[in-house]
C-alpha cells in the first residue's frame, strides 16, 4: 500500500521539475537553429510595455545596414544640420528615427575616418578635441576656429530635434515623441561636452601661445656669445698637434678667426654686428667641423681648454693687480685744474694788504659755546664743499666755527679762497702747520718715524704693486696733516669739544645736536663700521703678534674716522696722547699694524669709543657702487672713503651729484683753472 501511494508523488516530482528545464531548453534551441531567429529576437527586445504604450528602445538601430544611404556632407557643418531641421518637420515617427539613426551612423563613420573610438557620437566629439588639444601647440588660430564650429553645429542640431518634436502628426506618434526627447538629451550631453571641449581647447591654447612667446625670448647677445664661442675653439685647433699637421686647414681656420674677430669687433650686443656676421659665423662653424674630423679626441680638447682657463685665471689677477695699482697711483695724482688753483690763489692773495688778509669775528676762535670744527687738508676745493655744505644744512650758522689747518704751500691758497668766499655768518679760520713748532721729531715720535729713510725708501723707491698692502702705500700718510687729529688737545687748548671731519665728506644735515650728547666718559665718538666678518680689529693688527694678541680682541668691531666728536677735557684727563706716542714706539718697525692713522686710532681709543647711530655716518662713496640710495638719504654725513674721491674722473658717477652741487663753477678762480662740472653729474 506504502509503495503505491509513493509512485504518485515521485511522478508528479519528474513532472513538476523536468518539464519546466526541457521546455526552456527548446525554446533556447528554437531561437538559435531557426533562421530567423535572430530577426525575431531583435523584434522582442526592441519593444517594452510602459504605462500600457508600446515604446522602441533608442539604443539599437532598427534597421538592416543595408537600409542605410551614405549621408550627403559633414554632419558638422551648419548646412546637414538646417537640412535636418527642415526634413523633421514632415517626418513621421519612423522616418524621424531613421534621421536619427543616419546622424549616429555619420558619426560613427567620421569617427572611423578620423581614428576616434567607436563609442557614439559624444565619443567621437571629445575624442576630436583631444586630438586637437595636442595640435593646438601647432595651429592655435585653426584650434579655436574648429572649437567654435562644433559648438555651432551642436546648436543648430539641438534647434533642429526640438522642431521635429514639436510637431506631432497624431496622438499615436508617441514612439516618435520619445525617439526625440532621447536624441534631444543625446544632443544636449554632446553640446555640452562640445562647450566644456572648448573651453579646455582655448585655455591649452593660450597657455601654448605663451609657452611659444618664453620660448622665442633670446638673449640680445646670443649672436655675439656664439661667435665668441667659435673663435675659443679655433684658438684649441690651432693649438693641436694633429690640426697643426694639416697646413691647408690651417690656413684656413687662420683666415676664419680673423673674419669673426673683424665682425665681432667692439661688439657687446647683437645689434651691433654687422650684416654679414651670420655669414662668418656660418662660414666658422664648416671650419671647426673640419677641425674636429681631424682631430676628435675629446680628451685632449679638455686638456687644451684647461690650460687655457688657467692661462685667462692668471692673466685676470694681473690686471687686476695692475689696475689696483694704476688707481691708487691715479689717486694719489692732483689733477691740472687742482694744480692750477692753488697758484692762482697765492697770487691774488699777495696782492692783498695785511688788512685785507684778516678774517672776521675772530673772537669766536676759542669760545667753548659754540660749535668748533677741526678740518686738516691741503685740497682747497675739498675744504670749501666741507664748509659749504655744513653751513648750508646749520639751523644757525654764526655758531658754527670752522678751524682749517693746512700745509706751507697752501696756506696762502687757502686763506684767498675763503677771503673771496666767506661762508654765510659762520666763523673761519686759517692756520699753517709750519707754525706749530711744539710739534716735532722730538715730541712725536711718528714725525721721527716719517722723516727716516727707510720710510722714504718705503713709498718711493720700491715698486707699491709689489706690496699687498698698497692701499698703505700712499705717501700721504708721510704727511703730518694726517696724524694732526692725535693732538687735538694741543691745537685747541682752550676747547672743550670739537668735531672732527675729513675733506671728502658731504654734510646732508644739521650737525649741532653731536655738542649736546654725553659720551658717558668716552673720549670719541664713533660709528662703528663691522659686519659678520669683516672691518674688525684683526683687519688692522698684526695679531700673530703677542703684544697685540694680548692687550686686544682680534674680533672687536672696526669704526670709521672721518666724523668724530672728540671730548677733550676727557681726553686731557686719561692722557691719549701719550697712549698714542708708546704705541707710536712700539711700532717703529711697523710690525703691529702698516701705516695709516685708523690702526693706531683703534689701539690709541680702544675701550674709550662711544658707539653713535649708523645715520650720522654712511662710509664708501669711494669705493663702493652699492651703497644704498636709502642710507645716503638719511644720513647725516656721507663721505668718499676710497680711492674714487669725487672730485677725480674716476670717482662713481652717480655719487658726483652729492658733492658737486656744493661747488660753485661759475667761481672766477675756478673758471680760470678750467674746472668743470665732470660729466656724469
């Protein structure tokens, strides 16, 4: 009975799961052994229900290949795109589809021809672009043109779909309304990719032309730098064994060296070349490459470019010694005109009465109260721009004193031109250092010094470029003038204060506040002129010396004469004079220091400077082309310490102005001599 019951339920089982698998299988085997299987299945899937309408699926083509006509012109072009705009109006739904279908295909063919991706028509327009953005480099003008019709074209087609679907024939055409709503939001993507395209296209395109602009940017002598190039390599031929072999080559390169040393001439620029300079420079380089058949061991070059360098390195630091000596020696040279007008000047002078001679208000000479100047120099037009430019900047010029103490020879100069040329209300005096007869070899031992012949011997006899130190070579320092600022308390005993100035210095401003202020004890006031490394003591002193090393730190920070507030009641108090002579004694065989009156200042006021602002004094119009416009400006004093002083032609033009305009050149004496205004100024 159990066994009965079961058959039932095992065929019913069979039933229920083999039927539904071989039904299945013959429906699959039907639609692949069929012939038209293919046809039918692309039937099927083309539709679906949606909302009870039947609609077609816009993503395959609905037609057989052999249905499509090849398209007349570039669906790009404004003209297919009107023409399509015109056809959509009397389309029906599936001739609307068709025209859809011929643009995709059109597409996918221009894709083809252009090596796009096959990917639709959104594809085959970025894939364009892309190929463009890399010829933008190239074509520029033709990037931005093709940019534009692409976009036009986009639009015309967008105008175009949304006529099409706004005329509907009847309520049934509801495939072609969705066949033109897709391709309308088809179209738009593209548009948009089209835009977005463009934008980029024109951005590479901007960026490209101004990559082609750094790009063209040539250096105005690269002509110039390339001829001067070719003739360092002639020069390495000529000098190789193996070129040297060859007579004719060397005739040649000979002739072509000459030629573009003839173009190149004086020439610092491209410009300045001549018109067949292209042709020597060509006609040079089928030379070398004649020269390097011959002779094509690069080892060798190297080696002969070597040599070369170092031959140019060792000329270069002999000129350059050369010229350091011709311009301490051009310094060191008074110029026609600063020859002429001391004589002029002596002679006017003698011709005045005793009377005459005399200078005024006298009685301001030894008044402690007011403002006392101590000036030693024997260029007369240097004092004069001293004063004048004092004077000029004072808020109360009769309170300015001016004590000027010169040579023999220029004594008499000296006193005709501030006779001829007082300055307004201050107080000048005129002293001659002959007549100080308690300074002598007796008392100062650097006049002992001085006078000696070993010290002649020093600066006049032996040649100065020999001497790394040649800047110490100057024979003034054989002149007292330059020691007289450490007597200071003998030449103006009844003086408490002076201010002491070089003759190359220019006063920009009001100087009388220098009188109120409290040194705190020092003696001097200074500005210190030390950096990181440099202008410190070690400069200036033989430290391997161990009377040096041990009284003085090799490191302490340098300061400048040339401005100085001197106290000298302090002075007079801690004895500097006799700190000056011992160590005048010690260096008797300049062995501390070499000649010149800031190694000894620095020993003599050492631990006794009072360190003033940087604006009250700017150093290096004679010598340095750098210094900042902003420094001279507010400086209270600036001053030409160097070689270039400024009343020499090789003084740095654009520091003349400053010194110049305090110079009056329309002076009958100044006239007479024929000094001028130095060009540059």
């Amino acid at each position: 009975m159990k066994i009965k019951m079961r058959k039932p339920v095992l065929f019913l089982l069979l039933v229920t799961v083999l039927a539904p698998i071989v039904l299945y299988t013959d429906t699959l085997s039907s639609y692949f052994t069929r012939p038209s299987s293919r046809t039918e299945f692309i039937e099927d899937l083309s539709t679906f229900t949606l909302g009870g309408d039947v609609r077609p699926l816009n993503l395959l083509p609905q037609e057989s290949s052999t249905l499509l006509k090849e398209p007349p012109g570039d669906i790009y072009s404004e003209n297919s795109s009107l023409s399509l705009s015109n056809t959509s109006d009397t389309l029906s739904s599936e001739d609307a589809r068709k025209a859809r279908q011929l643009t995709e295909a059109e597409s996918m063919k221009h894709q083809a021809a252009t090596g796009n991706s096959n990917d639709g028509i959104e594809v085959a327009m970025n894939g364009n672009h892309i190929s463009q953005v890399t010829d933008s480099l190239h074509e520029p003008h033709q990037m931005d043109k093709t940019s534009l019709e692409l976009v036009s074209a986009g639009k015309s087609e967008s105008r175009a779909t949304e006529t099409s679907s706004k005329k509907k024939t009847s309520p049934t055409d509801s495939s072609h309304t969705s066949d033109t709503t897709s391709a309308k939001i088809e179209i738009r993507q593209d548009q948009r990719t089209v835009q977005t395209s463009g934008r980029v296209v024109s951005g590479e395109t901007a960026r490209g032309k101004g990559e082609d602009q750094n790009a063209q940017v040539v250096p105005p002598d690269a002509r110039v730098r390339q001829l001067k190039d070719q003739l360092i390599r002639g020069k390495v031929y000529l000098s190789l064994s193996a070129t040297r072999n060859n007579p004719h080559f060397i005739r040649e390169l000979r002739l072509r060296i000459k030629e573009v040393q003839r173009a190149l001439g004086e020439a610092t620029k491209d410009s300045e070349l001549p018109r067949n300079a292209y042709e020597k420079l060509k006609a040079m380089e089928q030379t070398l490459a004649k020269g390097k058949q011959i002779q094509d061991d690069c080892a060798t070059i190297v080696k002969k470019l070597r040599a070369m360098l170092h031959s140019a390195e060792e000329q270069l630091r002999v000129h350059k010694k050369q010229t350091l000596y011709l311009t301490h020696l051009t310094a060191k040279t008074l110029p026609k005109g600063l020859h002429c007008l001391p004589l002029r000047l002596s002679t006017e002078y003698f011709k005045l009465n005793s009377s005459q001679q005399q200078f005024p208000n006298q009685v301001n000479l030894e008044d402690p109260k007011l403002y006392h100047y101590a000036l030693f120099s024997d260029n007369i037009l240097a004092a004069a721009v001293v004063i004048n430019s004092t004077v000029s900047h004072a808020k109360d010029p009769s309170k300015h004193v001016f004590h000027i103490v010169t040579d023999r020879l220029n004594f008499a100069a000296m006193r005709m031109w501030f006779l001829a040329n007082p300055p307004q209300y201050a107080t000048v005096d005129i002293q001659n250092v002959e007549e100080f007869t308690w300074l002598n070899s007796s008392y100062s031992p650097v006049l002992k010094q001085l006078a000696s012949q070993s010290m002649i011997d020093y600066y006049f006899r032996s040649r100065a470029d020999s001497d790394p130190n040649v800047k110490f070579r100057n024979p003034k320092y054989l002149s007292i003038m330059n020691h007289l600022r450490f007597y200071l308390p003998e030449i103006f005993p009844k003086l408490d204060k002076v201010l002491f100035l070089d003759d190359d210095i220019v006063v920009q401003k009001d100087l009388s506040g220098l009188w109120s202020l409290d040194l705190k004890g020092k003696v001097i006031g200074v500005v210190e002129t030390c950096g990181e490394s440099f202008h410190r003591f070690d400069r200036y002193l033989n430290f391997s010396n161990p009377l040096i090393s041990k009284h003085f730190d090799s490191r302490a920070c340098g300061w400048a004469f040339g401005m100085n507030i001197f106290d000298l009641n302090e002075w007079r108090r801690q004895n500097i004079t006799e700190v000056y002579h011992s160590w005048q004694n010690l260096n008797h065989d300049r062995q501390l220091w070499k000649l010149g009156t800031l190694p000894p200042g620095l020993i003599t006021f050492w631990k006794r400077t009072y360190a003033l602002d940087r604006s009250w004094h700017v150093l290096g119009l004679g010598y340095n082309p750098n210094v900042s416009q902003k420094d001279i400006q507010r400086a209270a004093v600036i001053h030409y310490n160097g070689n270039l002083k400024p009343w020499l032609e090789i003084s740095i033009p654009k520091f003349r102005d400053y010194w110049s305009k305090f110079v009056d050149y329309d002076q009958v004496f100044l006239r007479e001599c024929n000094i001028n205004k130095l060009a540059g100024t």
